[in-house]
C-alpha cells in the first residue's frame, strides 16, 4: 500500500475551480478503497465510460487502493455519485498541476561525464539516456551491440541495447520500458537492468550464460519528454489527431485490437489508435518481437505503478492454457521481492487483477509472437505517484532488479518452456 497523506475530504464548492489554462488547471487525486464487488463494478465501469476521470491506479481487488485524478469542474458529480455508492473517497492531493514544476533542466555539456549520467539519482532526459546507451556500448563492445529499430512519431530513434557472450545464444529476455510517457520509473529500471548485466558482470554473470538480453528502455520517448517538460501526467505518444493527440501504445497491438479497455475517443487516455499498429512505435516494438520470436522466451514490460506482476489475457479474464508457466514465472519474482525488499507485490491475469485491455503488447507478444512468457511488471510509486522522488529511485530499481533477476533465472532454468513449445509446434 502507498504512503499517501490522507486529508478527509470535504465538499466545497470553493474547491470546484474554473479552467483557465492547462497550467492554471487545479485536479484532485482521490485515493478509494472498494470494499463490496459492486463497489470494484461500480469503479471499472466509471473508468470504462468515463472520458475526463484518469485512473492512475485501478484494481479489480476489493480492499485495494484505487487512485483516480478527477478535473476540478467534474468533482462534485464524482463525489456524489460515489457517495450514493457507499464509497469513502479521500483526497490524496489537492491542486495538482499538470504542468512540470520548475525550470526545465538545461541540456547537459556535450561531453558529459558518466556520473553525471547517473540514473539512480534523477530521471534522464531522452537524449541523456541515449547517451548512456552509447557510452556502455563503446565501453563494452565485446558484450553489447547497440541498434535502432525506428523511429518515434516525431522521429526520436528508438533504440536497442542487446547484451550476449554469445551470437547464437537459443535463449533470450526481451525487455522494453516506457510505453507511457509518464511511467518515469520505467525506463530508469530498464537502464538499470543494463548496468548491472554489463557493469556488475561478477555478480550477475550468470544471467549471461545461454542468455541473451534485449532491452529497449524507452519505447515512446515523445510522450516522455512531454512529461518532462509540458505535461507531467502524459500517458500517450504524440501523434496528433482532429480533437487531441495521443494513441495509448499499450491498446495499439493487433490482438483483439478495439475491445474491452481500449477508448476509440481519440482524447481518451486509453485510445486505441486509428487502426492497429497505427503508431511507429508499437510497429517497432512488433517487429523487435517477431524478429527474435524464435529465441524470446520471457518477454518483461515495465510500467508503473502498484507493484504487480501480471500475465494475459488481458483482453479478458479468463487465463490462458499456459497461465501456469507464466505464473511460476512471476511468483518466483515476487518472491524474491519480498525477501530482498520486504515488497508486496500481486500476481494474477491483467484482466483479473486490474481490468480488462485490449491491444496490449503482453497479449500480443502470447498469442502472435508467440512468446511463452510475457509479463507485465508495475513497479513501485511513493506518494508523488508517477514520479517518485528522486531518492527513492535507488531503492526501487534494485528492488525492481532483484525481481527480474529471478524471474531471469527461473525462467532460464524451466525445462517445461520445451515442453510448451514442442506442444505449439514451435
Ligand atoms: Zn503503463
């Protein structure tokens, strides 16, 4: 459960404000915690037919904390018609500001030093962690290749670090991070995944033997610089369309494209796209799946937040035949979790444990790519939500890294993966 501070709220109308600007706009942060089935219904659907409320966190377990960020001139109808359900909303934070705060950072020298590029620290801007990707290429050539797989929509190079002691390696991780812009913590543990593979090579030098790691930190850079600089909460990329810009990568996929979960309302936080693979980045991301199908067997993507190791379908409840494998999988992750950070994490299928999505690249990656295991991993969130602070990275990435390092080693070791791919002709 998260830190928040709670306030007991009370109904003002004070509190309701006019919008001005998308800087002047004051939101509230609702933290809800559902205690009858009707009351987890009654969430879902306000999510599913809801165009302005944005859930930042939302469960389909009842006695989990729900966060949803409700626009000033919309909160007096949402607190009735919670109120008339019998849920106790409180307020987690008040006058939240879409806007960054403070002055942008400057671009950093052009000779940049390695610990200036220090992701433990602060979260990287899209051309530092391009800069660390060169840096441990050119430092590490006999281990990592560093390749660009596409482009963004407005034409940031999307790139790959790729890490083997051995080309012809049969096994391989895939990892990609940052699909949604503002999911900072994403990207900043995919990077840290790629120091301790490369630079802590006496400590985790296992997970190099027999395995290849592909990892692709930062999936929508456009959205995540947008967050940096102009809108801290953007979710989407930013493809631009008549009323709003933005598709939702992760309802972008062609597997069940359009369904339960994904918004066909281009100003929704969940919209699905014109078309499937309408947007360069999930084109990318498709192609870096079928390109090395043959190999992949965990496929891990980072979002955040709420500490949930999750597995298809998410398209619906129901799990696959194969949801055993990929079960063991995320329990040997969380398990690790707990015992080296006393962490908490949920294991279940996407649309059992949060709520049905259709488009997503787990569902995607199962039933078209074929890969075995694909996990979708929500990492940790402090009180600022999206955006921990700065000291709290640390603690979260190595959390984070001793999760998917036993889920690596879990994986690599599970000879019934043999078995499953015998079974599908694979
Ligand atoms: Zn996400």
């Amino acid at each position: 459960m998260l830190g928040f501070t709670i306030l007991l709220f009370t109904i003002s109308l004070e509190s309701v404000s006019r919008i001005s600007s998308a800087c002047e706009r004051r939101d509230t942060l609702y933290n809800i915690v559902p205690t009858t089935g009707a009351q987890v219904r009654f969430l879902r659907e306000l999510n599913l037919k809801n165009e302005t409320l944005d859930f930042w966190l939302l469960t389909s377990i009842i006695g989990h904390e729900v966060h949803v960020k409700v626009p000033a001139e919309r909160n007096v109808r949402f607190l009735t018609e919670l109120l008339s359900q019998g849920l106790n909303p409180l307020v987690a934070s008040s006058n939240l500001s879409a806007c960054t705060s403070g002055t942008p950072q400057k671009r950093a020298a052009r000779y940049t030093t390695t610990e200036s590029l220090d992701f433990t620290r602060r979260y990287l801007r899209y051309y530092e962690i391009n800069r660390y990707i060169d840096y441990i290429g050119r430092k590490y050539p006999q281990i990592v290749t560093v390749n660009t797989i596409g482009s963004s929509f407005e034409k940031r190079p999307l790139r790959t670090v790729t890490i083997t002691r051995n080309k012809s390696n049969k096994k391989a991780i895939l990892i990609d991070a940052g699909i949604h812009g503002r999911e900072w913590m994403a990207p900043a543990s995919a990077l840290y995944v790629i120091k301790q593979l490369v630079q802590n090579g006496d400590t985790n030098g296992d997970l190099l033997n027999n395995l290849t790691w592909i990892i692709l930190p930062l999936v929508n850079p456009d959205g995540y610089e947008h967050s940096h600089t102009r809108d801290k909460l953007w979710r989407k990329n930013r493809h631009p369309f008549r009323r709003c810009t933005g598709t939702d990568g992760n309802r972008n996929f062609d597997f069940r494209w359009g369904e339960k979960g994904a918004a066909r309302h281009e100003c929704r936080q969940t919209y699905s796209g014109p078309k499937a693979f309408s947007e360069p980045e999930t084109q990318a991301v498709r192609d870096l799946m079928l390109a090395n199908n043959q190999i992949v067997k965990l496929y891990l993507t980072l979002h955040s937040y709420g500490r949930y190791l999750l597995y298809p379908w998410g398209y619906r409840k129901s799990l696959p035949k194969t949801w055993r494998l990929m079960d063991a999988v995320a329990r040997a992750g969380s398990d690790a979790m707990k015992r080296s950070h006393n962490a908490d994490y949920t294991v279940g299928g996407v649309g059992r444990i949060l709520y049905e999505a259709s488009g997503g690249s787990d569902d995607y990656a199962l039933a078209v790519a074929r890969i075995p295991i694909p996990i979708v991993m929500e990492l940790p969130a402090d009180e600022a939500g999206f955006h921990p602070a700065p000291e709290k990275i640390k603690p979260f990435v190595e959390e984070a890294f001793s999760g998917i390092r036993a889920m690596a080693r879990k994986e690599k070791d599970d000879n019934r993966l043999v078995a499953w791919r015998c079974r599908n002709g694979m």
